[in-house]
C-alpha cells in the first residue's frame, strides 16, 4: 500500500468536513501526518491506516531529518499540505528525496507574487502593473501613474503587513517602517470588488470552479476594521462563467496537473477582470465548508486524494444539484479584550447552520485581529437566494454580538 505524509500545520478544522469526519479517513493509503502537541488529538481516531507524529513547526531542519529518515525506511509516495505556511518546505522535500508533486520552482508559481504575477502578464493576463518595492524610485513612478497603490509581500498570505499606499508621505513613511524592503512589491490599486475562485484539477483538466464575492467592507482585508468576514457563492451566471475562464487560463499558465487552487481577482466598475493572486491550496476561513455546502465536495481531502494519485475519486458519483444559496460569516474583533461571555455552539443548532466553530471560551484573552480570519466564531449556512442570505447573515450578526461580551485593555 502506498504511503503519503501529510504535515498538518495549522488548524486542525481544516481537516474535517462539514459532517465532522476527517478527510483523512477517506484517504486510501497509508499516512503519516505530522503535527504539534496541540492538534495530535485531533488526528488519533482518523482510521488504522492513519499513523500522528508530533513536531515542532520551527524546528525546520529537525524536520528535514525525520522525512529524510522516514523515507528511507518506508519510502513516500506523496507529501501532502494544505496549510500555506508549509508549501515551500513540502515543495523542497520533495525536490530533494525525488517525490513527485510540486518542487519548489513549481511551487514558486503559486507562492511569489511577482513570479506569478510576471508568467500570467506575458500570457495575456490582466495583473495589476507591480515593481519591487526595493526600487523605491520605481515605486515612487508607480505611484504617480496610479495614484493609489498597495504594498504587499512576496509570499504573504491572509492580508498580513498589506499597506495601502495614498501618497508620498505615506510612501515615506513606509519605508521609514521598513528599512529593509526587500521580499516585498508595489502594485497598482485596482478598484473593484475581490472574488475568490476556486478549482479542482485533475491531470490539468479543473473538474470543479466555484466562485464567490467577499462582501465590500466585509472582505478579507477588513480585519482591522473589525468588520465581520462575510462570502456568498456565486449563482450560475455570465460572471461566474468568465471567472471561470479566468481560472483555466491561470490553471493552464501556471502548469497545474493535479491539485487544488484558491485564486482572488477584482472585478471592476466597468466588468473588467484583474487578477490579483493564485495558491494551490484550499482556501481558508470557512470558504472550504461554503463550497462543500453548496456543491457536496470538500476541497481539503479534494487536494489530499490529488496528491495521493487518487484524483478519479475526488468528485461524487452524481455531483449534487446547488438548489440552496451557501456563504459563510466569520465575526472579528477591532480591539484586544478578555471575553467576559460567549456565544455557545449549541444554540446555533437551526438546520440552515451547517458548521459553527467557536473556539474561545469566557474568561479567555483575545488579541485583534491581525489576520483576515482571526475569528472569535464563523459559520457555515445556507439561503434561498441572496436576499434570503443577506437577512440570515444580520440575523445570525445579532444573535452572536448579543451573547458575546468583551472587556477591552
């Protein structure tokens, strides 16, 4: 029996589906998944076949050893991830120990900003126009050409250290904030709404798109607004089909044979697509479960079959029919505080909630948000149509900020 490891860095919810099994579980190989001490429980009832290994995520070389070790004494087939954070190293055990799947220029692809940005320019694409924010002059050009522009990093995730850069002052000032500005780039600011798009790809065909808007004032780079995180599919429609058309082109580009894609682009004023970027990973914060809710298949164990070499049992034997509307509402917070009351899973028990997660508990710290998906609690739901999901999403907004209470510091 074949025998893949999975390094399973980050939130544990990530690897269950709506139902509350594990993905793991439909995996048809043997596993090893490494994780930290935190997430091991999480993974030990996921099937014989299925053997948890803890690590330490920062101890990088330590890591190396053990796969290195592993390999040698039971051979891999396939190195599995579905957390961001972990892409280049997979990419990289794989390049070094002869595995098949993404190496790292592959993965670089998916990864750098400008790499990506730069083959899908040459290919006709519609990127935004972006230099290395090192070249402070090419910048300062930038800037004037477009008047607004976003300072971004290369490799970042979650809209973490994104700056939205008005003028030569705040130029000045951020670099003043970065006296090092290399891994980062300069773009120009593209008005319009983000959309997520995202695909199934098997042997370089994408078996499934679905897209979805993020909300505007409710988008991923609200955080600090405190705004809550909200997305809703998209219906069967002109847009959703030239989004997808963006999606197998970029697909095509980039050459992915098998896996899964998280793509954001802008949709402007005037109906003109931009791309903005692409990950070969499941999108995070709720959009796996929104999509599972709407078309009955989970992107995590999707790009684990993928990359085990199982892709022709990724989709269901008769895809079911999207007859309801799905999003998700993930709720966030503009100030840290300690929670003096939070809302309680179980009174979200109304059978159009299909997954609730709240992991904080009274008397607990809460940091602000500092990530796109720094949630206090999310959730999955369905409606019948757009205006049906809008009056879910205030009324499920109300019931949660009644029973939550914060003390700020």
């Amino acid at each position: 029996m074949k025998h893949m490891l999975v390094l399973a860095r980050g939130n544990a919810h990530g690897f269950f589906d709506l139902a509350g099994r594990s993905v793991l579980g439909d995996i048809p190989c043997r596993l090893t998944v490494y994780t930290n001490d935190i997430n091991a429980p999480a993974f030990a009832q996921s099937g014989e076949h299925v053997r948890v290994e803890r690590v330490r995520w920062s101890d990088t070389a330590q890591i190396e050893q053990r796969v290195a070790a592993l390999h040698a004494a039971d051979p891999l087939h396939a190195i599995g991830v579905l957390d961001e954070k972990v892409m280049d190293l997979a990419a990289a055990l794989r390049q070094r120990l002869g595995i098949n799947g993404l190496h790292t220029q592959e993965a670089a692809r998916f990864r750098d900003k400008p790499t990506m940005k730069r083959l899908l320019g040459v290919a006709g694409v519609r990127v935004p126009e972006f230099v290395d924010a090192g070249d402070r002059p090419a910048v300062l050009r930038l800037l004037h050409r477009h008047g607004r522009i976003v300072v971004k990093p290369n490799d970042g995730l979650g809209s973490r250290e994104v700056s939205f850069i008005d003028g030569p002052v705040e130029l000045q000032d951020w670099y003043a904030a970065h006296a090092d500005a290399q891994g980062f780039e300069a773009e120009e600011f593209v008005d319009g709404v983000l959309y997520h798009v995202n695909a199934v790809v098997h042997r370089g065909v994408p078996l499934l798109t679905a897209a979805a808007p993020y909300l505007p004032g409710m988008a991923n780079i609200d955080f600090a607004s405190g705004s809550p995180f909200v997305s809703v599919m998209l219906d069967e429609d002109d847009l959703k089909r030239r989004l997808q058309a963006m999606s197998d082109r970029v697909i095509e580009v980039l050459g992915l044979v098998d896996g899964v894609t998280h793509m954001e682009c802008f949709v402007t004023a005037e109906g003109e697509i931009v791309f903005c970027e692409i990950a070969a990973r499941p999108g995070g914060g709720g959009i796996v479960g929104m999509i599972e809710a709407q078309y009955g298949v989970n992107f995590a164990r999707a790009a684990l079959l993928l990359e085990a070499g199982f892709g022709e049992r990724v989709m269901p034997p008769s895809q079911p029919a999207p007859d309801t509307l799905a999003g998700l509402i993930g709720f966030r917070l503009p100030r840290s505080g300690f929670l003096r009351r939070v809302p309680a899973a179980i009174d979200f028990g109304d059978d159009w909630i299909r997954a609730v997660t709240i992991d904080h508990e009274p008397g607990g710290f809460i940091a602000a948000a500092a990530h796109c998906t720094d949630f206090v609690g999310s959730f999955v739901f369905v409606a019948r149509d757009r205006g049906h999901f809008d009056e879910r999403r205030v009324e499920l907004t109300q019931r949660f900020n009644k029973a939550l209470e914060v003390e700020p510091v």
